[in-house]
C-alpha cells in the first residue's frame, strides 16, 4: 500500500472519529464540539508526526 493510501485511510478515520464524538457527545454544545474537534485533530496530528511521517 503507498503511502499516499495510507494518509487518506489516516484521514478517513480522523474524520470518522471526529463526527462520532460529535454526533455521540456534543450535539448541542457549540463551544465544547470545537474545542474538542480541535484537540482531536491535534492528537491525530502528533501520533502522525510521532509514527507515520518518513524521515
């Protein structure tokens, strides 16, 4: 699998989760949904950065 397939799988499932949480938990929280949003994304940022970026 090319590392292109990799990064949009990567961001597929960033997604995913993304909306799970906000469909699951924060429906009628504007506030809370973003930073939440935000700090997912951070999270999947870093595990990127940490694991799956070439050196």
């Amino acid at each position: 699998m090319g590392i292109k397939a990799i990064v949009v799988l990567y961001v597929l499932a960033m997604v995913i989760v993304v909306v799970g949480v906000d469909i699951l938990f924060f429906r009628h929280h504007l506030w809370a949904r973003l930073f939440v949003n935000i700090g997912i994304v951070l999270v999947f940022v870093a595990f990127y950065l940490r694991f799956l970026k070439r050196p």
